[in-house]
C-alpha cells in the first residue's frame, strides 16, 4: 500500500483528485440542501439525529461522495500526464466554491414562485 504512494508522479494526481472531488462533495451538498428544503423525504432521509436534522445527513453524504469520488479519480489520473487537467480541474473547484455559496444563501433556496392571485 505505501509502495503506492511512493511513486514516481502520484503527487499530482493525488492533488487533482483532491480538486476535483471537494468540487463534486461541494455540488453534492448543496443540492441536497436545496432538495432537503423543498421535500420532506430528502430531509427524513437525511436526518440522522433529530436534534440537529439533517445537516449531519447532509455532512455525511459530502464525506462519502468526496471518497468515492477522490479514489475513482487517482486510479484515473494514476501514470497518465496530469498537465491538461490542471487548469480545468482548479476552475471546476472556484465554480464548485462559488455556486455552494450562492446557493447556500437562506434567500436563495427559500425562494418560491407564487402564482398570481385573480
């Protein structure tokens, strides 16, 4: 197992890995939170203690994809010329970063469309 990480060029794709799975837990959990808002299944589900709700589902969902996703992606990236995808990998995670603060903002997902009244 350590001879894995010991050679030669697994650095980088174990960093782009990193940035590519914080920016798909990212997208993950603020979709779940927008979801988790609007229905009462995703939010059941999520829930894991009901004294928090379900931000501890919503955590727990974010570990888990980040895991899946950052090991599928070093085995991916594993002996192949990582240059390409440096730059598309840190902008996909400045785009991750900025739509989970956008639509994190309590404004943003407790918006609703009402229909006009006659």
């Amino acid at each position: 197992m350590l001879e894995l990480l010991h050679r030669h060029k697994i650095h980088e794709p174990i960093a782009l890995s990193a940035l590519v799975a914080a920016g798909f837990s990212l997208n993950t959990v603020w979709i779940l939170n927008l979801l988790a808002d609007r229905t009462h299944i995703v939010f059941n589900n999520l829930t894991i203690d009901n004294r928090v709700g379900p931000v501890t589902g919503l955590y727990l969902m974010g570990a888990l994809i980040y895991a899946f996703v950052f090991g599928s992606a070093t085995l991916w990236f594993r002996g192949k010329d990582c240059r390409l995808f440096r730059d598309r990998a840190l902008w996909f995670l400045v785009a991750s970063v900025i739509a989970y603060l956008v639509m994190t903002i309590p404004e943003v997902y407790s918006f609703e469309i009402t229909p006009p009244s006659v």
